[in-house]
C-alpha cells in the first residue's frame, strides 16, 4: 500500500473484476443493462483520472463508489451469501488502498447494507433455527472487524503522513536556511578576498622583485588557497543538493589549459616537480560546455596529484574523440606518487574519507576535491576512472560529452612542408623511467599531430653531427641541455633560430638573447608558436601569467557598483589592466541610480548584497529610466555569493549577466569580450606606420642591452605617438631597461607583438 499511493492496483484488480461480472452476467441472462452500468463506470472513473490524475481525492471518491455499486449488483444477482461475504471483504481491502479515509467509511456502510439486505429479504434466514446463518453472521462480524482494522490502520497511516509532511516542511525550510546561510558565509568570505587576492595581483605586476614581491607572491598564493577551499565546500554542497547548474558557452580549450597548467605550476613551485602535457594538436580549438567546472576538475585532480607526488612528475593528457557535430574530451592525468591502495580506492566514495587523514594532515586542502570531481564529472554527462598502485602512481581517466564550436584545430604549422626541426632532449639526466616514457610520448605526438619532420637527437654528439650538416633551420633544446655546452648554443642562435624550453628558476641572463624563450611545460601550443613565429619570447611565470592580456579597450566608459570602497579598487586596477581610464564608482544603489540618470556607460558592474537598497532592487530602478532602456546598457552582477542557483537568479531577475568575487582575470575578459567587442582595439594599430622602424630598432637596442640607446628610442617612441595606451606600455617598457631588466623588456615588447 505505501508503494502503491497513486491506486494502480486497485484500478487493475477492478479491471479484472468487470470483466469477471461481464461473463457471469452474460453467461447466467442477467438483465441486459447491468454490462453497459458497468462498462459505464469503468470508462467514467478511467476519464476522470486520466483528466485530473491518480491522486486526485474526488476521482478516487467516484472510483470507490462505482466499484461499490458493482458489488453491490453483483450480491443482489447471486445467491452464494458465503462468496458474497468474500468478495466484500476483497473489496474492503481493495478500497483501503486508494489511501483516503472516506473510501474505508463507504466500504463500512456498504458492507453493512449488502449483509442486512441479503440476510433478512434475499435470504430470509433466523438464527435460532439455521446453523448456516449463524456461520454467515460470524462471516459478517469477520468482515466487519477486517473494517475496523483498517479504518484504524488508514487513520494510523494518515497521522503518519501528516507529520511526515510537517517534517518535510522543516526540512525544507532547514535546507534553505542552510543556502542562505551559505550564501552569506560566501560573501562574508570572498569581500575579503577579493580584496586580498585583486590588490595582491595588482601589487605583483608593479613589483618587480625582492623580499616585498615574494611577500605579496605568498599572500596571493595564500588567497587563492582559500579560495580553493571555499570553493569545494560551495560545490560539495551544490551536488549533496542535486543544485548545480551546468552552464553550457563556447570556450577556447587553448586557454582553459594554460589557466590549468599555470595553477599547476603554482602547485608545483615548493617541489620542483617535472609536469608535462600531451595535447592532441587536432583538438577543436572552440568546444561548447561549462568551461569554468572542467577547469576546476582539472585543478582539484592536478593539485591532489602534485600534492602526493614527492619525486618524478605528472602527466597531463589530452584528447577528443569526435562524433559528428560532438564529440569527447578526454583528459588523462598520472603521476608518479605514493599511490592508493584498492580499500583505498574504495574509500573514496565517501566524501568524508580522505583515504589517509593523517597523511592528509600534512597537505593542504580539506579532502573534498575527488569526491567532488567524480560528481561534477557525472553532472555533466562524463564519467571519471581512477586507477592506483601504492608507491607506483595514480592513473585518473575523464570524459566529458562536449559541443564542437569551431572546427579549427588548436594547433597548426603554416608551413609544414618547409619546416626542418632538430630536437635535443638528453631525457637520460630524468632519473624516473615514468617521466622519460612520457617525455618520448610527447614528441612522438608532436611530429605526428603537426606533421613536421622532426629530427630527435638524445646526446650532444648526435645533434653536433646533425648541425654541421646544415638542413636544419629551427632548434628545440631545454635550458639543462643548452648551457651544458653554452658557448656552442649561443654561436649557434646567432645562425639559426633556437628555442630553449626554460623553467621558472632558470637564469635567463646566461642565454642569448636572440634565443627564443620557450615556457614549461613544454607542449604542442608553445612549439607551434615557436615554429610559427609568433610570441616567441614570451615567458610565462605563475605569478606573472595572469598578467598577459591580449586586447586593450578604446572609448569604454564603465560603473562599478560596491558598498566596499576596497572591492571598487580591486575592480578599478583590474579594469585599468584593460587601457580603461573612465571607470566611475559608487558605493550605493542610490547613487548608482542618480549617475546611470545623469552619465552613458557602455558596462555596469554591480554588486549584489548591499545595505538600504541592494543590486537586484537598484537594476530594477536603474531599468526604469528611459535613458538607460534606449542605450541597453549589459548589467552584470558582481558578488560574492557563488552558489549554483545564484546565475540562474540573476538572469531571471534581469541582470545580463554574472561574475562572482575575487574576480578572475578570465571571468573579466570573458564579460569585457562578450559585451564590449566593437571597443577592443590592437596596440599595433594605433602605432602610427613611421614609428613600426623605431620599435624594430628599439627592440634591437634591448636584446644588445644598450641601455642608453634603447632609453632614447622609448622617449622617441613617447614622444611621437599619441596614444595613451601605448605611452602607458612604453613606460612599463622603460621601467625594465632602467633597471637593467632587459630580458623582461624584451618578453614585453614581444608579447604585444606591435610590429
């Protein structure tokens, strides 16, 4: 009966029992209007809870009385009291199952009517003479205890809904509590970060070195951390709440895995870690899917693999296997670790576990990032494997259903046919058999995937022989195998170009400067640039890698809305990144309203949660100007409150869109994209075409170090041109030749790519 709340069986059994009525009656020449009766109800009762479903109390009512009339109909026509009696008590049982009270006191009554009426005028029996009434009233008081029971059990079952149902209600009342609760201990911990996390950035990119750089580096590092954390408690308690929203956009899968390998690195900076990746270069370059939950997947699984790696290095595959306008992406990652045991393995279904606890204790983090990747992974359509060997390694596998935006592989060469390529890794100085095998794997990978004729030297013999014979024009080495030999590499770049993959605590200065700066990890991304020509000397640091932007913004008149004059800061500093100067601010829906009446803006940022008036009810005054309803100005919602259900509110209340705190530079970009486009302008082109010389020479004076020259050439540069971005970059530019960081100048020069 509890599984059983919407009454099919006793429709079904009914059913059963119509057409058992329908062939005695034929078969015995009842009345010829007792079949169509009872066809009659069958239909009638079937419409009514077809039309307004199994649950429905007066359907039901109907349904109780129609199978009443049946049997009723039934006992008038036949003379066995003991079968009549017996299918009473079915039908009291039958009745009870519909799960509403009414139906028990209707199968009383009827059961009553049909005994006294059968008993008395059909039967005409007395008790005192007829030891066969006697039994049938014995049947009848069995029947009508069998009544009673379940009108009491019906009772008992319905007190028992009745508070499950207010139990519910708590629960579901406690449920919200909770995400409002969350909702503010969200905001109330990232404000702060924001804070921490956006000054610290900003901090970072105008120091440039010293105790104070790595103090602010520590404090960032720190932030982010935290973030992390709050981060995995907020997506923790989305998926226990089935709430998380799969927001699905076009993305460039170029960048979710630079952003993925540059958090790596900071992992990794404390262990020195060797971390690799192999990415198919025939990959989609613009896949359609929720970029920012893959994105964290990959940083929870890389940071536990980092994090339990001590010697050797990770690996990070990546591939996508197509099927027509779909396809999917398919990430490896392995590393070389303690490793899990299979109990272990198995612990890991409890989110709880953190399979060593106080192995654990000795890391960071809270022990949620699997637990949490396995079921952001299905949430998604995917499905995550994970295999491990105690002090082996651990082997995770994960798919992902994704959308092919543009067919356009990630990576090409523009002309493969004229390329001539030497390679010389001395992978035997790599003292773990793991991180050879997968150094091999990359580059086999490479040649195939770009189709270029690579010739993979292993000693320094071996490449000495392959240069004298003068068919190779471009050089891959790293950093360890070129100052092995130094003064041969540097006569050498002066003849042909070479690029020299370089780690983070690798000394640049030792380098010729006409060698190219290939970051690590080495991959398909940065080796395609390199044989393409293009930002070549580009040297990504974690700390400095998100300060690399690729556009600047012209004409752009922006309010940023916050009751924190420490968050409009942090928005203003990363706005200005951008070569945005108009950026207005206000610390209230007040006064945001009063300058969105008296000032055009091309984009709002506003935040959410804010005292007297706050960001939802500000948007709708803002909306109500006629001013604001003819310009279309995008709202975008900027707060702290990072639970799934949040975008989806801010959309419906008529925010254009959403971006939560500490604001990351990809969030940033990816609005300032979307909605300002027709503002975005290349530094190239407002370099006026007489000064595109002056900037080759300029960038000649840097990489001969001639300070004094290039100095010059910067104040000439200034001089002439009248742009405002441009100065601003040539100032930076300056900044670094006063200080005799010349190679950092020339990354600068070579990242803007003017020429």
């Amino acid at each position: 009966m509890e599984r059983d709340r919407g009454g099919i069986i006793p429709h079904f059994i009914y059913f059963v029992y119509v057409i058992f009525m329908t062939v005695v009656a034929v078969n015995r020449h009842w009345d010829s209007w007792i079949v169509p009766t009872i066809w009659f109800g069958v239909l009638a009762t079937g419409f009514l809870f077809y039309t307004r479903g199994l649950m429905d109390f007066r359907a039901k009512l109907i349904f109780c009385l129609v199978v009443w009339v049946d049997v009723i109909i039934y006992s008038v026509y036949t003379v066995n009291m003991p079968i009549i009696l017996a299918s009473v008590g079915g039908c009291s049982v039958l009745m009870s199952m519909l799960d509403i009270l009414v139906a028990n006191y209707i199968s009383l009554g009827a059961t009553i009517f049909i005994f006294v009426y059968n008993y008395f005028f059909i039967h005409n029996l007395r008790i005192y003479n007829n030891t066969f009434g006697l039994e049938i009233i014995m049947q009848f008081i069995a029947v009508l205890i069998m009544e009673l029971i379940e009108i009491k059990l019906q009772n008992d079952m319905l007190e028992r809904q009745e508070k499950l149902n207010e139990t519910m209600a708590e629960l579901i009342d406690a449920e919200k509590c909770k995400s409002d609760f969350l909702a503010n201990v969200s905001h109330e911990l990232r404000t702060p970060l924001n804070t921490i996390c956006g000054l610290s950035d900003t901090m970072l990119a105008n120091q440039t070195d010293g105790i104070l750089k790595d103090n602010i580096k520590d404090i960032n590092d720190s932030g982010r951390r935290l973030k992390s954390i709050v981060d995995d408690i907020l997506d923790y308690t989305e998926l226990e709440n089935d709430a998380m929203n799969i927001v699905e956009e076009q993305y460039d899968i170029t960048s979710l895995l630079q952003d993925v390998l540059a958090e790596a690195q900071l992992f990794n900076q404390s262990k020195n870690l060797e971390i690799i990746m192999d990415c198919d270069a025939r990959i989609p370059s613009a896949l359609i899917g929720d970029s920012h939950k893959i994105y964290r997947v990959l940083v929870n699984i890389m940071d536990n693999a980092i994090k339990f790696t001590h010697t050797g290095g990770v690996l990070l595959e990546v591939g996508f296997k197509r099927n027509g306008d779909q396809g999917n992406l398919k990430f490896v990652i392995r590393d070389t670790g303690v490793g899990m045991s299979e109990s272990e393995l198995e612990r890991l279904d409890n989110v709880y576990n953190q399979v060593d606890s106080n192995r654990n204790r000795l890391q960071n983090g809270i022990g949620l990032g699997l637990a949490i990747s396995k079921k952001t992974v299905c949430s998604m359509g995917g499905f995550i494997h994970i295999d491990s060997e105690e002090n082996v390694g651990s082997t995770v596998i994960i798919s992902i259903p994704q959308k092919i935006g543009q067919n356009t592989p990630v990576a090409k060469i523009d002309e493969q046919n004229k390329v001539r390529t030497a390679l010389y890794l001395k992978l035997a100085r790599f003292d773990n058999a793991i991180v050879r095998e997968a150094y091999i794997q990359v580059v086999d990978h490479l040649i195939e995937n770009l189709a270029i004729k690579v010739i993979v030297c292993v000693n320094l013999a071996e490449f000495k022989q392959r240069m004298e014979r003068g068919e190779i024009q471009t050089v891959i080495t790293s950093y360890h195998d070129y100052v092995e030999d130094l003064i041969y590499f540097n006569r050498l770049s002066d003849r042909c170009r070479v690029g020299v993959i370089c780690d983070v605590n690798d000394d640049l200065n030792r380098l010729n400067p006409a060698a190219d700066i290939v970051s690590k990890p080495f991959h398909v991304f940065s080796v395609a640039n390199f044989l393409n020509r293009k930002n070549n000397n580009i040297y990504a640091t974690p700390e400095t890698s998100c300060d690399k932007h690729d556009f600047k913004m012209e004409g752009v008149r922006i309010l940023a809305v916050d009751d924190m004059a420490t968050n409009l800061k942090v928005t203003e500093a990363l706005l200005e990144r951008y070569g945005i100067r108009e950026i207005d601010t206000a610390e209230s829906g007040m006064v945001a309203c009063k300058k969105t009446q008296q000032h055009q803006y091309d984009l709002i940022f506003l935040d959410h949660m804010m005292p007297q008036m706050d960001g939802i009810e500000t948007l709708h005054r803002i909306k109500e100007h006629p001013g604001f309803k003819a310009k279309r100005t995008p709202v975008v919602a900027m707060t702290a409150n990072a639970v799934g259900s949040a975008r989806d509110m801010f959309l419906a209340e008529g925010f254009d869109d959403f971006i939560s705190k500490p604001i990351e530079t990809t969030q940033l970009e990816r609005i300032l994209r979307k909605y300002l486009e027709k503002n975005i302008v290349s530094r190239q082109a407002k370099l006026p075409k007489e000064l595109r010389e002056s900037f080759k020479e300029l960038m000649a004076c840097v990489e001969d170090y001639d300070r004094p020259a290039a100095l010059e050439m910067i104040d000439r540069i200034k001089d002439e041109t009248k742009d405002e971005a441009a100065v601003g970059f040539f100032e930076e530019v300056r900044t670094h030749v006063e200080k005799f960081e010349f190679i950092s100048a020339v990354n600068l020069l070579c990242q803007e790519d003017m020429i």
